[in-house]
C-alpha cells in the first residue's frame, strides 16, 4: 500500500469558496446569469500598454530565464516608483522580482521562519499566510481581531500574544478581507514592539493604490528593516502575468537570492518586460480611473448592504472587499452563501475562508464587477432574503 500524503499536504486547508465557484460555473454552463462576488480579481483586464509591452517583450525574444533577483530594469522602475510615491530611496539592489506575490511570500516565511516557530496574523485574514506558514514546518498564531481594532494587530496585541516560538508578525495594508489600513503611526508602533522582542516585521501592502479618500502609508517610511510584500496582480491588474515583488533588508538579499535560484529561478521574462510599462504616466492614468471607478463601486455597495440589514462595522479604507457580519439573518456563513448562489444565483465568500474568529458569521463581498451588476446583486440579494431560512442547507 502506498504511503499517505505528507501531514503538511493534509494540514493545508482548501479555499471554501472553490466549492461555491465550481457549482456557480455550472449553474452558468447551464445558462443561468450568475453575478461573481467572490472571488478577489479584478474585472478590468490589464491595461493596454502593459499588453502591448508584453507583446512587444515576446516578438523581442525575452522568453529566456532572467536573473533570479528580476530585470535591473524592473527593479529600478519599482525604486522609481517608491521614490515617487512615497518619496523613499529605495535601492534597487534590495528588490527581488517574485511569480506574484505568493513567491515574495514563500520566500519571506523560507527566510525567516524555522520549523516549530511562527507569526502572529490577524484573524480574519487571507488564508494562503497561514498555509505557507504550514508549508515551511512553521505555524501561524491567529490573534482574533474585530471591529474595535478595525481587523488589525496592535503593538498591545503583539504583546499579549507573543511567546517563546513568535518570530515575527505578518500584517496587511489594505487588508483582505477587511479593506482596513494601517496608518504610518500604528505601522511604527508595531514595529517598535517587534523590535522590542527581536522580532521581524512583515507586510503586505499588495493592495496598495488602491484606496479611497486617503493614501497609504508604507512600512518603510517609519522602519526600513521591516519586509515588504508587493505584487502587480491588483492596482495594477495583471493577475495572470503572476508577478510581484519583495523588499527586503540588504543584509538579507544574498540569502533571497540563493531561495529564489532553487525555489522558482526566476519569475517570468514576458511579465517582467510587460511591467515596465506600468509605470508610463499613460498607463498610471488607466489605473486611476479604475481605482476611482473601484471607490464609486464601493460607496454605492457599503451603504445598500447595511440597509438590507448587514452589518458592516468598519468603512474599507482600500482593497475591493465588504467583509459582512450576517449574525442578523442568522444561520451559517457557507449556507448562507450557499442559499444565494442557488436561489439569486449571487456568488460571495463565507468567512471560513479567512480563519476562525466568529467566520460562521461573516461573508465577504468582492466589488470588482460593474455598478449596473452590483445593483442587480443588492436586488437579488433583498429578494433572496424574503426566503433564507436558516439550516436550510
């Protein structure tokens, strides 16, 4: 008899809401008009210059193996845009060019974590932190965070829960599935209270740009060693280019490199080529307009859910998500969503799949359709209530 699959493989849990998405894509193959909430890519399809620079990347022959750290190129533009963005001299040589911003996370937990010792994340979260964190024969220690602290650690919650095997904390600005950020003073305290106990500081900023009435701050304006997640797959829309990048300190680079040769080689040379362009002032100009189309997507969809009677107790500050306490409706989260799909044909997450804290009673909304499609979902969503019962699946 064959030997049982590793106890890492059997540990890593499934994303839910494949289930939901694999039952959805039928009921469209069978001609039902299925509205997509659920899942976190945008609709816009990648800007025109980036596809351009792509096609030009490929009829140039760039289809080789690039250096593991990325293209000097890319990695300048990147400092460029942090020098113009954030006003930060960012050294290229501290950036790594990663396949999305998974590989800038798979190589952060590689460097950092040791078997046996962990992080402490937000509880909700996004699910693939912990799950590398599996990955690597290191664990995560949800730290269970509501309303009161908008979904976030604080320097107080680090406290409280850090122990012997903590090395670190992973946090995220705009967050998903919350949308909530971290402002530059809350970022500082937190690193101090890393630094306090040795530890290191990680953060996702992958949804930065796209915010609504106000910028964020990145980490590395109030803490320079702190590490730094990035990927090209959301503002600026190349979800399937599977592109991103990582900031780290200089002393770290040599042994990022040395994961990334054997991990993955190098990210992909079309990509990298086609993201050069993302930084062309015509381009940035697209990116604009689809956050502000984002911002008006939001502000029609926050205050039509909360009138249906879900509670929505922090405003997102950023990302593309409403994360939904259904307690009112009452009932479980996944048959809740379950309900809509089937009767409304409405897709949206349940909160299983952003961890444990009170996730049977927290849906997440994806606003990354047209406001004429979200205003259909909110009417199929009122009229889908009349008939929710709860246990009904």
């Amino acid at each position: 008899m064959a030997q049982p699959y590793s106890a890492r493989s059997r540990a890593i849990e499934p994303f839910h809401v494949m289930a939901l998405l694999a039952r959805a894509n039928q009921l469209q193959a069978e001609g039902c008009d299925v509205i997509h909430l659920e899942i976190g890519e945008p609709d816009f399809t990648t800007a025109a210059p980036i596809v351009a620079a792509g096609q030009a990347a490929l009829a140039a022959g760039h289809t080789r193996y690039t250096a593991a750290q990325g293209i000097p190129a890319l990695r300048e533009a990147i400092a460029g845009f942090y020098a113009q963005r954030y006003r930060l001299s960012i050294d290229p040589q501290r950036i790594l060019i990663t396949p999305g911003g998974s590989g800038a996370l798979l190589l952060a937990t590689s460097l950092l974590v040791d078997p046996g010792k962990h992080w402490l994340l937000a509880d909700p979260g996004y699910p693939c932190n912990r799950h590398f964190l599996r990955l690597i024969e290191g664990a995560a220690q949800l730290v269970p965070v509501g309303p009161e602290v908008r979904y976030q650690l604080t320097p107080e919650l680090v406290e409280r829960h850090w122990d012997r095997d903590s090395v670190g904390a992973l946090v995220a600005s705009p967050a998903n599935p919350t949308g909530t950020l971290l402002q530059r003073d809350e970022l500082a305290g937190l690193s101090r209270a890393l630094k306090d106990r040795g530890g290191h500081l990680v953060v996702d900023e992958i949804y930065h740009g796209l915010t609504y009435g106000v910028d964020a701050a990145s980490v590395l304006e109030v803490d320079d060693e702190a590490f730094v997640l990035n990927s090209f797959s959301k503002y600026f829309g190349m979800t399937g280019w599977r592109l991103g990048w990582l900031v780290a300190p200089p002393a770290a680079v040599p042994e990022l490199q040395k994961l990334a040769q054997n991990l993955y080689i190098s990210a992909p040379s079309m990509a990298q080529h086609a993201a050069l362009a993302c930084f062309e002032p015509q381009t940035l100009e697209i990116l604009e307009q689809r956050r502000e189309a984002f911002a008006q997507r939001r502000d029609f969809l926050l205050p039509a859910l909360r009138e249906l009677g879900f509670n929505i107790a922090v405003e997102p500050e950023g990302a593309f998500y409403l994360y939904a306490d259904i307690s009112a409706f009452g009932g479980d989260a996944f048959a809740f969503c379950k309900h809509f799909l089937e009767t409304e044909h409405v897709a949206f997450t349940p909160g299983l799949d952003f961890g444990r804290h009170q996730a049977g009673q927290h849906v997440r909304f994806a606003y990354t359709q047209s406001q004429m499609r979200l205003q259909q979902a909110v009417e199929r969503i009122a009229r889908g209530l009349k008939t929710w019962r709860p246990h009904a699946f």
